[in-house]
C-alpha cells in the first residue's frame, strides 16, 4: 500500500523544482565612459538567492505574451530566443522582462499609447503611465537554466537594453515594489564586490564584453543544466525542429 503522504512530499517537492521561463533586464548606462549596470539585492528570507545582488527579474506570468506590444523583438535576437525553446515563448519572455523590469524598478521600457479593452491585473500599473510595452530595444545576450536540487529552477533568458531607451528617469526608483533592495548603478568594473549568484557574475562578463558594441551577439552562451548533464552551449539562431 502506498503511502498518501508520501507521496503527497514527493509532488510537492518536484513541483517546487520544475524549471520555469523566465526573464532577466540588464540595464547598462554611460556604456563609452563609465559603464554602469542596474542592480538590487534579495532579501534574507527570499526562497530563491536570499540576500545576493541580481539583476531585475523573473517568471513569465500567464498573460505577458498576449499584450499589444508598441513593438517586439525581431530579426537575429528573436531567432536566437527561438533556438532550443518551445514555439511561442518570444513574446511572453519579453512582456516578462519589461513588466519585471517596472515591478522591480519602476523603470519603464515602453511607448506612448492607450491599451485596447482591459488591462491584465499585473499590468495595470504599468498602462496608467501612458505607455505599451516596447520590446524592440531588448538584446537577448545570455541564457541559463537553474541547476538541480536548488530550491527553485528556472530557464532564465538575459536580455541587455541602454538605459537611454527608459522613458523614465533612471535615477528615479520612487514606483519600485519592494522585491529588491539597495537599488543602484554599479559601475561594472566594481559588481563582482557584490555578493553576487555565480550565474549572475558570468552574465557580467557578456555585459563587459560588449559594453560598447551594440550589434546583436553573433552567438549567444546558454548554460544548460538538466537532470542528465551540464553543458554550455551556443546559440546561433536555429529554431526547435519536431
């Protein structure tokens, strides 16, 4: 006879390590001078990374997809999103990051317009400044899956945008929920001072790399860790075949 409680531990337990999409925003300013990059602290009692220093972030929720987008990502970054992904995420992982990147910071990445018929409860803040989300500027640049036996595990894609194309002033975090603490511009020679994830610091070493290089990566590093093997790999713009 099997043991109902039991049993009930274990599903509790692989449901709390299944790998969610999410999204990350790094936000690099004074890229030619002094680059600098946006970043906030955990709090002690998160779940997930207590008390390290991250980017904004996080889980796709059900309705970032399904949004009238000003503009979406398009041409290399979109095909390299693509890659190795299930069909239909782009657009999800990019309303993800932007309405991140607003919860989180208050930050706005968006253009001006009026939202057609009603707002999704998780944008309602976002459309009352006046703007729709504007996913253009986003630059996928790096991606990575959370190793096993962590607590929580997601599929995290990393996408770098300039501070310039915030509608919002970047020195301004008064409309920031209280996810992330100690919110800053950390010069980017000086980030590793932080306590920061692993993952994170490897995604700074891309930042540093093409501080001032615009163009759209020629491949894109993804750490790959599923229950089986570890890899790194790269993405170069193939789409999920069947």
């Amino acid at each position: 006879m099997t043991d109902s409680s039991s049993n009930a531990t274990a599903k509790t337990a692989t449901d709390k390590s299944a790998i969610r999409n999410a999204a990350t925003v790094i936000v690099l300013r004074d890229r030619e001078s002094a680059p600098a990059v946006l970043m906030g602290q955990r709090g002690a009692g998160a779940a997930f990374m207590p008390s390290k220093f991250v980017f904004p972030g996080g889980a796709l929720d059900p309705g970032d997809g399904d949004l009238p987008f000003a503009s979406r990502i398009e041409g290399l970054c979109r095909d390299r999103l693509e890659e190795d992904t299930a069909p239909g995420l782009t657009d999800a992982l990019a309303g993800a990051a932007i309405r991140e990147l607003w919860e989180e910071t208050g930050q706005v990445l968006g253009a001006p317009g009026d939202w057609p018929g009603e707002v999704p409860a998780d944008w309602r803040g976002f459309a009352e400044t006046g703007h729709l989300p504007h996913a253009a500027p986003l630059q996928f640049v790096f991606r990575a899956i959370t190793p096993p036996g962590r607590p929580r595990r997601f599929d995290a894609r990393f996408f770098l945008i300039d501070a310039d194309e915030l509608v919002t002033d970047p020195d301004d975090f008064e409309g920031a929920c209280d996810e992330l603490s100690h919110l800053q511009w950390v010069p980017v020679k000086e980030a590793r001072d932080l306590d920061l994830p692993f993952i994170t610091e490897v995604a700074l070493e891309e930042v540093a790399a093409r501080a001032t290089d615009r163009r759209p990566p020629a491949s894109v590093p993804f750490f790959r860790n599923d229950d089986e093997e570890s890899l790194f790999l790269r993405l170069r713009g193939h789409p999920m075949t069947d």
